[in-house]
C-alpha cells in the first residue's frame, strides 16, 4: 500500500517502484525498497493520476509531466 502522499511505501517509506515487466492492467507493482505488492499496473495508474490531477487543481498553470503515466492526468 502506498502511503497518502502517493509516492512512498507503508512498509520501508522507499519512494520507488518496480514495475512489471510487460505493463498490462494486472500486473503487479511492487515496493522497489521492500518488495511489498502495491496493487496492479492499472490500480497504481489510477492512484498517479488521482494524485497529479490534485496537484493541478492547486495551480494557475498547467502541470507538464514528462512521464508517460502523468501524460494521460495530465491532458484531462
């Protein structure tokens, strides 16, 4: 599980991930630091783009994000 800020794991508080190696919406994302799973490739999208997308409602400019997961909040 991904602590609130989005970006962190519960368990080691470790900000990276480690995908999995073919991206589709069931697999599995886990905790790069600790390998804890942190849900799948889609629910870990979603989380991202629910956390961009509020950092753009606090701004009077647009957001640029250059990774192709922020790409897709960020364009809504």
């Amino acid at each position: 599980m991904l602590r609130q800020d989005w970006f962190h794991c519960e368990d080691c508080g470790s900000p990276g991930v480690s995908v999995p190696s073919q991206l589709d919406d069931a697999g599995v994302v886990s905790c790069a630091g600790c390998g804890l799973s942190l849900g799948s490739w889609a629910d870990y999208r979603r989380r991202i783009s629910r956390a961009l997308l509020a950092e753009q409602a606090g701004k009077a400019r647009p957001v640029v994000v250059a990774d192709p997961i922020g790409s897709i909040a960020a364009a809504r």
